[in-house]
C-alpha cells in the first residue's frame, strides 16, 4: 500500500487556481499564466473536486464553465487574463472532446442552474452528429448519472460498433492514441449501471487488450505521446504522461467493481505505483507536496518537472480510485 500521510492532496490545484480557473500549465513547480485557462481543464477539476468534498475550488471550475458561454450561443476552448477579467480566445471554438468532457462534469456535479440546462441542450443537440470516439465517451460518462436516454443508447452503439478484432490487434480504432482507457472505463461503467450485456462483453475485451499492449514484465507502458499504429514495428516509449496511467487506474476500478476480479484490483495497484516508481525508469512522478509532474522523458532528469493542470487532476482521479478500492490510506 502506497502511504500518502496527512498532506493536502489539493494544494496544487490551489496553487495552479486563481479567483476565475485553473491554470492550464506550469512552469516547473509554478503557475504559468502565459498559456491560460483550458475548458476541459475545469470539467475535470470540478469533477475531482467534488469528489474531495472541496467546494471553494469546485464552485470556481463551474462558475468557469457556465460563463464559457457567451451571448452567441458559443463555446470557446482557451481563455487569458486580461487586466481584471477572463477573456475568450474567439478564434477557437470548444472541440468536441472538450464539449464531452464539459457535459460529463455538468452531468455528474449536483449543481444546478440556468446556465447549466443551456449549455447542456446545446451540447446534447449537436452530440448526435459526433462521430470521434473521445468526445461520445466522455459524454457516455456523463449521462449514465441521469436517466437512460435515447442518445446514451446510440452514442453507445457507435462506441461499440467501432470495436474490431483483426488477428490479434482488438480496439476500437487503427491506433492507440490518447486517454486510450477511457473507452473500456465508460463501457465497464455503462455495463454495470444500465445492465447491458454488449458493454459488458466488449469492456473485458479492450481492456486486456490495452493491459496486453502496455505491460513490459509486468511494468506499466502506457502509450508514448506518438501513439502507436496496428502496423508499427518498433515501439516508441517517451513521453509517458500521466493520463494515460490515471484513465487506466479508473477503468480497473470500474472493472473490478463490475466483476469482483481479483486480476483488475492487483492491476490497478500496479499501475497506480507508476506515479512512484513502477514504471520504465524507476522515477517518482509525484513530489513531497502531493504534486504530479507532467511525463516521463528519455532525457536526464527522467521526468518532464513542469507540474501543469491535467498531469494533476488526473492523478488526483487516479488517488480517488484506488483509494476507493482501499489500495492507499
């Protein structure tokens, strides 16, 4: 078991936390305001911060989000300081993974208001139209919290139909890019609340894959930020980032909670012990403050030492999970 003492697990983000968001990157263990606000990043952070039962920080992220809508019925992806307020970058409209990611944190906080139901039925009314995996997975997430809908069941049919097996390559997609996990972790999740047996027959399946894919002697690799085709012949190892490890951490959570596994436990375990050590160069990732740097690298240090937004609300929902499941004290 992973000792994580009496610490605030939260300082960081309050660190990376102004009056109006989170920061999305650091410098080294600093803020850096010069890159700004991220959209997603305060889905995430409200998320996290929910769960921890911090409603400062939380209000913040959703104050953020409801008044990323402007006059227009827009939604714009960056945001920058600008003397005492926080203004839009107009030139970037929200992508539809960040829409997602935005309705999977609307639809998961008990917060309510105006502002919320408008967001959310412009977001729901174009999600019919998706057609990327990510974007219709986060929103997945989101809706298994409310009531069974018809677009849940056919987002999900399309999540399921873009799984393949073709020899011994079983995913979903010719590549293994990014936040790779998170597609069997809404499977597993959807499976187990709404009872469907499709999900819960594929969840299995692209999770060994993914654990098939990404142990080396049993030690956690997840895919390097080049992604890896069907067809690569060698791999490429660096830059890990810790994504990938967290979404993992949550799917062997769901996956465990659905099945009683034994297998899924001792595997969230390993992977959650990548944050400190376990992983291909045997380097810590998180400080003596409880804060997660952003990668491992192949160059000296080992590690990327910035400490940006994602690196540190995904290994905070990694710390959830396996507290969850009574892996950390």
């Amino acid at each position: 078991m992973i000792k994580t003492g009496s610490r605030n697990q939260l300082d960081k983000l309050e660190q990376l936390t102004t009056n109006g968001g989170i920061y999305q990157h650091g410098k080294l263990d600093k803020p850096n305001p010069e890159f700004g606000y991220a959209l997603e990043d305060q889905a995430r952070a409200l998320i996290v911060t929910e769960a921890f039962g911090e409603e400062k920080l939380a209000n913040i992220y959703f104050e953020f989000i409801i008044n990323a809508l402007d006059n227009n019925g827009k939604i714009y992806q960056y945001f920058y300081d600008s003397d005492d307020s926080i203004v839009p970058d107009r030139s970037k409209e929200c992508s539809e993974d960040g829409l997602g990611m935005v309705t999977w944190a609307l639809m998961t906080t008990k917060k309510e208001g105006q502002k919320k139901d408008k967001i959310l039925k412009i977001i729901l009314n174009q999600a019919e139209g998706w057609n990327y995996l990510r974007p219709m997975v986060y929103l997945v997430l989101g809706l298994v919290n409310g009531n069974r809908s018809d677009l849940e069941d056919s987002l999900t049919k399309k999540i399921l139909d873009a799984y393949k097996e073709d020899g011994d390559w079983r995913w979903s997609e010719d590549k293994l890019t990014y936040g790779n996990a998170l597609i069997p972790w809404a499977l597993w999740k959807r499976g187990r609340i709404r009872q469907d047996r499709i999900s819960l027959e594929i969840a299995p399946k692209a999770t060994d894959f993914l654990l098939k894919m990404n142990l080396k002697d049993n030690v956690p690799m997840p895919v390097a930020n080049f992604g890896l085709n069907k067809d690569d012949r060698e791999r490429i190892y660096f830059d890990q980032q810790p994504i990938e490890v967290a979404y993992m951490v949550c799917c062997l959570e769901q996956a465990y909670l659905t099945t009683n596994d034994r297998y899924y436990w001792d595997q969230a375990s390993n992977w959650w012990k990548w944050f400190w050590g376990n992983n291909i160069n045997q380097a810590k990732l998180i400080d003596n403050n409880f804060a997660c740097y952003d990668g491992l690298t192949a160059n000296d240090d080992k590690v990327n030492l910035n400490q940006g937004a994602e690196s540190n609300i995904c290994f905070l929902m990694a710390y959830q999970a396996v507290k969850r499941l009574n892996l950390v004290d």
